[in-house]
C-alpha cells in the first residue's frame, strides 16, 4: 500500500514555528491555523466539539478504522533479501544474499560477463564493489557506468587492493578476477565483506577453493570438469551430467544446503553496456 502524501505547508513567517497569518497579512487580522473555519463549525456532527489543537486536524470519519478481528486478514509479504540474480526452473526470482554480518567466500566458475553483472546488480542494492583483476581495463568501462556517476565500483591491480572499511551502513562485495590461479588474497571475508573469486576454467588449486567456499557458482562446464565439481560439492549425479550442457546465461549455484539452477536474464541496460550472455571472455 502507497504511503499518503501531503502538500507541505509554505512557511514564510521566517521562524519556523508558526504558519503566516491568513487575510491581510497582519499577524493580528487572521484566523488562527488551529482554530476551525465557520463552515467546519456549522457542518460538523451534533455534540460536543473537539477542542481545538496544534497541528493538522485528524479524521473525521471511522471507515478507516479496523476491528481487532480484522487485523487477521491483514499480510506483508516479505521475502529473502539481497541480489536478484535471474529466476529459478519454477520461473520464480532468485535471489542471493552476498552480502552477511558473517564473513562470506564465494566462487565463481564462469566469465566476466556473469561476475560484471552479478557486481552490477550488487551496487544496484546499495553496495560498494571493489575490483581486484589482471586486466582493469575490461573493468573500467562498467565501473564509470555503475552508480549513475557516484563511485560505487573501484578497480584495481593485483596486490594493490586496499583496506574497504565495511560496515552494516556500507557493505563491500571484493571481486577477484586473476585467471585460474589467482594469488592469495589481501582482503580475507570479513563481516558486512564478502569475497567473490572468478575462475574461468578449474586449476590446480580450484578444488580447494571450492571445497572451503560458502557459494559456488558454475556456468557450463567440460565433463571433465563436471566430474570434479559433482565430487567436490557432493551433488546427484544427474545435476553433474546437466552442467556440460548448460546455455551462456544458466548456471548452478551450491551450498553446503543445497544447490539450484538459475537463468540470469540480462537487463536492457546491463546488455547495452556489457553484451549478450556468453561463457568465455
């Protein structure tokens, strides 16, 4: 439901404790704004009448008033929280919370591409995004774009990261895109600070990254690398066989809880800046 609104009343009395008198503009030859008009006066009900008061007057009717059997049927719908990162086999959002009080690590087996809009949608949450990646220029472009001219995303080069300063009021979502075997990483998870590490294929050390990660995040994979995941995150063999298979823009997001496959559906805008869905960069 729409919250109502109101025309503000213009003070020009210059004290800001009183509206201008109405009339000539004496403060002495007008009605006072508290007391009511004479058209309230002989149209109001019979009885006694309200004692007048400061501010705006309140309701004069009751259809607005609810029966305490009522409060019942009334409902919010409240759902889970964060970034809206396409939709589910069911066509229902899905929605990943990146961002925790606790500290989070979060792999990404993908392109650019997914790890650019995933940042951009992150910001789009109120978020700051900070860049860590052997190639800024491929990021530069997005991060000038993101923000609508407010400095939402930084880039930077490897091993030149510095401290974010996360807070509740301002958390920070680190993305480290270094290749196959990214160096060891400056900005640990922390909380309010989440840290997402973009692999373009698995290497050597990929399965101990994924196997001490919070969320993983896979677009197609070779069999021979689905036959590694399904080991590593303990998946059904049937969702294993599924993952050499997968479009540009589908992916399986895992958890120690669980795992579901998502279709990320760009945005008009998030195609305009960044291109169509694709796997390689």
């Amino acid at each position: 439901m729409a919250s109502p609104t109101y025309q503000p009343r213009v003070n020009t009395s210059g004290n800001g404790w009183r509206n201008p008198p109405l009339g000539g503009g004496e403060s002495g030859g007008g009605r006072l704004s508290h007391q009511p008009r004479p058209d309230e006066d002989q149209s109001g009900p019979t009885g006694p009448k309200p004692r007048p008061g400061y501010g705006l007057r309140g309701p004069r009717r009751s259809p607005h008033v609810l029966t305490a059997e009522s409060l019942a049927s009334l409902t919010l719908p409240v759902g889970d929280d964060g970034v809206i990162i396409g939709i589910d086999p069911q066509n229902q959002p899905a929605v990943l919370s990146l961002l925790r009080p606790a500290p989070m690590e979060i792999a990404l087996v993908g392109s650019m591409w997914m790890a650019q809009v995933l940042a951009l949608r992150t910001v789009a949450t109120g978020a700051r995004v900070a860049v860590e990646t052997a190639r800024p220029p491929a990021w530069g472009q997005m991060a000038q774009a993101a923000g609508g001219g407010q400095q939402c995303v930084s880039v930077h080069d490897v091993r030149q990261i510095a401290p974010q300063g996360p807070s509740v009021s301002s958390p920070v979502l680190v993305v480290r895109d270094m290749g196959a075997r990214p160096p060891r990483n400056q900005l640990a998870p922390s909380p309010w600070q989440s840290v997402l590490t973009v692999l373009p294929f698995l290497g050597p050390r990929s399965p101990q990254m994924l196997g001490r990660a919070d969320l993983v995040g896979m677009q197609r994979l070779s069999p021979e690398e689905a036959e590694v995941v399904t080991r590593i995150m303990r998946l059904p063999e049937q969702v294993g066989a599924v993952l050499p298979t997968l479009s540009d823009n589908a992916m399986l997001w895992c958890s120690r809880d669980g795992h579901q496959f998502v279709m990320t559906q760009p945005t008009e805008a998030e195609t305009n800046l960044l291109g169509g869905p694709r796997r390689m960069d």
